[in-house]
C-alpha cells in the first residue's frame, strides 16, 4: 500500500512539472517497474534471515527433536553416573556463567534444575550465573557442544542457530565425554526445548 502511494506521488510530480517533459508508454512502466522492485529489494531486507543468513534455521532443524527425549538425567546425576563414550541424555538450565555461550561455536552450559539460580527481583542482573550458589554449581553443571556427522563442532552461535537464550530448560541428547578432573561434556546431537 505504501508502495502504491509512493507511485502516485511520483507519477504527480512527474505529471506536475513544467521542466520535465511528459512520457507516457515505456518510460512510465519503467518507473513503475524500478519502483517495484526497489519496494521488492527493501522488503526482502527487512524479513528476517536464517539465523547466519544461510539457511541455518534448515541446518537447525536436524538437531531440534519434535519431542521431549525419553530417560533423561538431571546434569548433577549424570556427572556421577556417565562415562567417556556413553550415549547420554541430560536436561538443565543454561547458564552457570555470565556468559554461558560461546560466540562462534554452538556451545553452552546447563546447569542442574535443582540449583537455584538467582532471582531479578532481589537485583541480580544476570541471574543464569548462579552468583549466589557458585559452591553448588561446580559439581552441577555441564557443557553442550554440538557435532556434525563426522564429530567437528558446529561453528555457528548456538543463540543464533536454535534461538536461545539464558535460562532456558533444555534435554540433550549425545555421546558423554569426560575428563580427568571430571567434568562433562556432552557432544550433542538433538536438542529439545522445554522453555
């Protein structure tokens, strides 16, 4: 509708004006056409992209299960419990941190439901960093890296690819890695977001 007004405007001036001789026919449907499609450019800019501009909402799509994965552990549990290489399914909060995500990487840590994170009411800013409870998050938390088929983590912002945010309960599904010290990674293949 904008589009149509901003022709007529056009077409009025153009009409209107002594110093610019009149041109009906192909110089007409030119402008026309010119104005359509800039309306068409700058309408196609303002939808919003994949979340990396390429499509990743599709790539997204093999890693998002439809429904919630069956058997899954909370994150304190499964850091007892799982071993290096074992199929495994875990479910928390993202957070443990400030900054919880990694930039450039589709990377983040959950954190088990039964640690209280912070509340926004008593004035914590960042309540997914569990300032009040760091003690209890250390044995509490995990980090979700997302793999491809051939084991080589995604390089694209987990916030972007599956739009998350801090704070959200998610279930992962993917293969438990540990270390010496006994931290837990997960090298995830399915993600399910609860809120």
């Amino acid at each position: 509708m904008k589009t149509t007004r901003f022709i007529t405007v056009v077409e009025s001036s153009r009409a209107d004006s002594p110093a610019l001789p009149r041109r009906n026919g192909w110089w007409s449907r030119l402008n026309v056409s010119l104005v359509w499609g800039l309306a068409m450019l700058v309408q196609g800019g303002c939808q919003p992209a994949g979340p990396n501009g390429t499509g990743a909402d599709a790539a997204a799509g093999q890693y998002l299960a439809t429904s919630e994965p069956e058997g899954a552990l909370p994150v304190g549990q499964a850091r007892q419990e799982s071993r290096s290489g074992q199929a495994l399914t875990i479910f928390g909060y993202i957070g443990g941190s400030k900054a919880p995500f990694v930039d450039s990487a589709a990377v983040f840590t959950i954190v088990d439901t039964s640690v209280p994170y912070c509340s926004e009411v008593e004035g914590c800013p960042t309540p997914w960093d569990y300032c009040c409870h760091q003690d209890d998050v250390k044995t509490n938390i995990a980090t979700v890296k997302f793999v491809d088929g051939d084991g080589k983590l995604l390089t694209t912002d987990a916030r972007r690819l599956f739009h998350l945010k801090e704070l959200n309960l998610v279930v992962v599904q993917g293969v438990a890695e540990r270390d010496n010290v006994g931290n837990l990674t997960l090298l995830a293949k399915q993600l399910f977001i609860k809120r």
